[in-house]
C-alpha cells in the first residue's frame, strides 16, 4: 500500500518506512550500487540499492519484531532468544536487498515498479537543490516490478524537457507526454485553479453549480456549430453548445440568480495556438446585480485565483480603458500594457499635407497613427521597412499597402523619403514631434488608411517590436477591463449589422434610441494582451430585444424560430440579470507560462482539428449512416 508520493519526501521525513509506486526515469549503475530516479505525478525522489550496506538498528528491529511476534509478547523471550531473533530479522534484511538489487539490474527507464525502503539523509556531495525531494534518498529493501516496457519508447520521457521532440510524438503518444514533470506540473495547476473558482464562487459568493444541455439546437452564434443527426427524429440534428449563453439566461427566468458551470464548448472554426474545437470555459450568470457589482465580485474571483494558485496578491481595482481609448492608444481591443509604445493619432495635423496617401486617407474617412519606437534608429534599418524587409511584411499582411516613416535626429531635424520629407511644413513636422514625444534616435513608424487597417498594422507592429526590445516583463501580470464596446460591427460580406458579442447584449440606456450606433454594457477582461472573459448585462425586455434582432437583419419570424423558447420564457417575469465566461484553457496557458493551449489540455486535437491519440475524426460504418438517414457526399481529391 502507497503510503507517500515521490514528491512529497522532505527532510522531515527521514527515519520513516515508506512504500513508493511510480515510474523508472533513469537508471545508474554505479558498480555494486544502483541509482534510480522514481517518479510519480508529484515529482521524483533518488532511490538507492546497494546491499553492502551495513543495516542500522532502526532498520533491523522492525524485521526482528516479525519473529519476536510469531513467539508471542516480547517478554516471554529470554536473551538469546532474542538475540537469535535479531539477528534473523539482519539477516533477512541482508537477503531482501540482494533480492531487491537483482531487481534493480533489470530495471530499464518507464518500468513500473513498487520500492519500500527507508527515508534517509543524502550526503552533502549528493544533495541536489533542482528536486523539491533532493535532500533525501530511499534505502530500497524491496523493489517490484509491476509492469516492463514491451515496445521501444518513441521519444524519453525523462529527457523530453531538453530535446526537441516534434509536437506531432507528443500528441500521438500523450499518455507518454503526461508523464512528463513539465505536463503533469500544468495538469494539476489546471485542477487547482479549477478547485479555486469552485470554493470562492460557492463557499463565499453562494454560487450553485448547475449542467446545461450538450445537446441543443443550433443558434446562429457566429462560429459554425458542430451538429449531429437525430436517429429517434429523422431528418432532424442536434448541435452542440458553442456556450451556455441562453440555458444560462433561462436560469435566471427560472430564480437561480447566482448560477455557474465549468462547460464544454464546441466551435466549428479556424485553429490556432490559443483555440480548439472543444474548450472549457467558467462560465456565470446573475440577477439583480448591476454592472458595477459583477465587475467587483469577478475582480475578488480573479483575485483569489492568483492567491491560492501562484501566491500573488493582485492589486483592486484593475485599471479600466473604454473600447475607444483601448482602440485609440494601443490599435487593439485586448492591449498588452506591460510595456508602452503607445499610437498617436496625427490625422489632424496631416489632414491639409502635401504627400497624398496621408491627405487622401483622412479625406476618405480613415486615419493616419503613428507607432513611436525610442532607439529605433539604431536597431531598425530602413531594409527592414522597405519592401522585402521584415516589417514590411508584418505590415502588409495587416492589410497595409506600406509602410511609411520618420527617423528623428539631432536639433529637431528628420531623415524620411523625400515625398514626406517635402510635403511637411515646418510646423507639422514641430508638432508631430511634440505630440509623440519624439527625441533623436526615435523611429516613428506611421499608419495610413482605413482605421481597422490602421490599427490592425500598427498594433501587429508594436508587438515585434516589444519583443524585438525586449521591453516585456514575463513575470508582470498586467490586468485590464475594457468596456463599452459598440453593440454592433459591419459585415462587409453580407451587408449587414451584426452583434459584436452576441444579439442579447443590452445596450447603453442613453443610446437606445439609436441602436446602430449604440454601445453594449459589455466588458471583456484582459491579461497580458489576451482576453481570458467577456460578459455583458443582457436584454431582460422583449421590446429591446426585438430591436436589436430587427438592427441585425433577424424578422419577428426568423428570431422566434432561433429562439423562441428563449423569448417565450421572457414573457414570465424576466430578472435583470448579466453574466461572464472564462476562457479555462486560455488562462491555465496563461498562470502556467506556455505558449499553446494544447498544453494545459491533456487531449488537445491538432490545428488540423483532429485527435492523434485516437486517429479522430475517423470513417463510421454504412449501416450507421443508415440508421441516421445521412449519407456522405465527400470525393477524395485525386
């Protein structure tokens, strides 16, 4: 019976007996003396076989008690018999550990094996400072092997952390990949924070936890759904949730007005490092709560997080920006603001210039910015701008035709192409200067056409740059609320408004007389330049709703079809009510310090969508089809 994890073995540990199960990580023989490296979940802990060593008194008496126990009580035995006794339990010991390092030989890396033995002291040459479990060793007296190794292994799962093993192996092989100090590290700081959200939401905001359906209807909710044939209703399908978001608001209809779920999502879209098809989310609802209270207990939530899972005492409030100035400032909606390189907007001062794609572009509407880069000069060569360069590039793959600039030099006096150069007065040069705070040495890299564009270029920009710079600060944590969002976004492609969260955010009491140009009671919460929740208070009367579904394009008809169960459970006493859902993954990603979300998930799909473990999706039979009244229309290309 397991009485300790590997890595929970500490100095205060010493003297005990203790029974270890776990995996071989390495193995070395010193010649007559074995080393193994055992690991568990928890960590690793040195085991040592060496029978030569002399058995010290502790370690003999519990073996002679076996033998004084099978006489009876102790006091019955004279001296010599005890004596016999004693030396019979050191005698046993002897021969376990000979048996024990026969074992031992044959051990070979992930070997499963069962090890008692006794806690003892490293000697000072031998401690290692890396392990948590490095100022002890485990005397073995007795090693089983419960399982060998039949194939050989793809990848070493105890020298993984130094190699460079391809994404693919790991995925493939992932029970392999779990075992590794590194995943199982990220796994059980996933549960903590999990564990985390559950005790502050229940224990102290008297949250109840309540499972939405994974089988629904499909609702237009931006993404594509995932959706699956009836076979008791044919010609019939069922989709799965991209989130709880109108279960959940009918669990407010319902009086449950303090509701939250770890949920499964499922999203038909484009991969990447931060997103997969099926996700988790925290995801919450109130009633009666304004939005200033829902952005207070979330700051606490957060906050009790970072206490409990890493010991960081966050300081509240969190700093605020509104969509505008995020937009304005930074070019993004999700600013990374552990550094600065902020964008000027110089539109005014450039509206009557001389160079023509400065002038045309505010004639049209659009915007020209600036990202001032301090040393620039020095680091960033004009090869590098120009077409071909790398932040060229960057730039044009924003949607940006090129890139312009300004280098900034001694007394005031700048270096640029002479159509920019030639076309600035002397006062819009001064006051472009003035207004960035340009010194010489200072690089100003501007932004000019349609606004989107403008700031998708620019924001794209400022990120090489802050890591060009080295300006970021990976140990800072830097959290942000951005609020009042637009209600709605233009979709070029269907001519059309449509929600930019969802249709049943509520919008601004002020500006419901024109919703088109509205802004939502939306916020979204940012680490880091990542967004990791989003929420709004939502529509709680039918005649907003209607409003908004007929500003999106959606008939009385077409919405009751969509959501009429919804819109029927409005008619029955509807709360005022708002809500938040976490990105899981993407803020274990974050807490953890790994590039991708796929390594907080411990059967993440590729950006392929599929399941290497399973070889998922995969061909069913016919007669399933059959039995679903589908049939697939897919032709392999030649």
């Amino acid at each position: 019976m397991r009485t300790h994890y590997c890595g929970e073995l500490r100095k205060k540990h010493i003297g005990e007996t203790v029974t270890l199960y776990g995996w071989v990580d390495r193995r070395r023989d010193h010649g007559g003396v074995i080393f193994l490296d055992l690991r568990d979940r928890s960590g690793i802990v040195q085991i040592v076989s060496d029978p030569q060593r002399t058995p010290t008194d502790e370690e003999i008496r519990p073996y002679a008690e076996y033998f004084w126990k099978k006489k009876g009580s102790p006091q019955n035995h004279d001296e010599q018999n005890m004596k016999e006794d004693w030396d019979k339990g050191k005698s046993l010991l002897k021969e376990m550990r000979i048996v024990a390092y026969k074992q031992c030989e044959s051990l070979r890396n992930e070997y499963v094996v069962q090890i008692s033995g006794r806690v003892t002291q490293r000697p000072e040459e031998s401690l290692n400072p890396r392990l948590p479990s490095g100022e002890v060793e485990i005397y073995a007296d007795k090693i089983t092997l419960l399982n060998s190794v039949r194939k050989q292994l793809p990848f070493q799962v105890s020298t993984v952390e130094t190699e460079n093993v391809r994404e693919d192996l790991r995925l493939r092989y992932r029970y392999l990949d779990l075992r590794r100090e590194r995943m199982a590290h990220n796994m059980q700081l996933r549960h903590q924070v999990v564990k985390a959200m559950r005790r502050y939401l229940e224990d102290l905001e008297g949250f109840i936890e309540i499972e939405t359906p994974v089988l629904t209807r499909s609702t237009p909710e931006g993404a594509r759904d995932y959706i699956l044939p009836s076979r008791s209703n044919p010609g019939e399908w069922f989709a799965l949730p991209q989130s709880p978001q109108l279960f959940k608001q009918i669990l407010m209809v319902s009086g449950m007005d303090r509701y939250y779920q770890i949920a499964r999502c499922f999203r038909d879209e484009d991969l990447r490092a931060d997103r997969q098809p099926e996700f988790t989310q925290l995801d919450m609802e109130m009633s009666f709560m304004s939005q200033e209270e829902i952005i207070a207990l979330n700051e606490k939530l957060v906050a009790h997080i970072f206490k409990t899972v890493k010991g960081i005492e966050l300081n509240l409030p969190f700093p605020r920006l509104t969509y505008a100035q995020a937009m304005e400032r930074y070019g993004t909606d999700k600013p990374d603001t552990r550094y600065g390189l902020e964008l000027v907007n110089v539109s005014d001062i450039l509206q009557d210039s001389g160079f023509k794609v400065f002038r045309d572009a505010i004639a049209h509407g659009g915007t020209v910015k600036i990202l001032p880069i301090p040393q620039g000069n020095d680091v960033i060569s004009n090869v590098r701008i120009k077409p071909g360069g790398d932040l060229f590039k960057e730039a044009t793959e924003a949607g940006a035709k090129g890139l312009a600039f300004i280098r900034v030099r001694e007394n005031g006096e700048i270096d640029t192409i002479g159509a920019i150069k030639d076309n600035l007065t002397p006062e819009q040069k001064q006051e472009i200067l003035q207004r960035t705070g340009a010194k010489p040495g200072h690089l100003l890299l501007f932004g000019a056409g349609d606004t989107a564009t403008v700031n998708k270029t620019l924001d794209r920009l400022r990120q090489v740059v802050a890591k060009e710079f080295k300006l970021i600060n990976p140990e800072k944590i830097n959290l942000l609320w951005i609020t009042d969002f637009p209600m709605f976004e233009w979709n070029a492609d269907e001519k059309r408004l449509e929600a930019l969260h969802h249709p049943f955010t509520a919008p601004h009491p002020e500006d419901v007389s024109d919703l088109k140009t509205a802004r939502a009671q939306a916020y979204d919460l940012v680490l880091n330049g990542l967004e990791i929740g989003g929420g709004s208070l939502r529509i709680y009367q039918g005649d907003i709703q209607q409003q908004v579904f007929a500003a999106i394009g959606l008939s009385t008809e077409e919405a009751h079809d969509k959501f009429g169960f919804l819109l029927e459970a409005f008619e029955y006493g509807t709360p005022p009510h708002g809500g938040i859902a976490y990105g899981l993954d993407r803020l274990v990603m974050l807490l953890a310090g790994e590039e991708s979300i796929r390594d907080v998930i411990a059967f993440p799909k590729t950006q392929q969508a599929r399941c290497l473990l399973t070889d998922a999706p995969s061909g069913v039979d016919v007669k399933q089809l059959k039995e679903l009244h589908v049939a697939s229309t897919y032709k392999p290309k030649p």
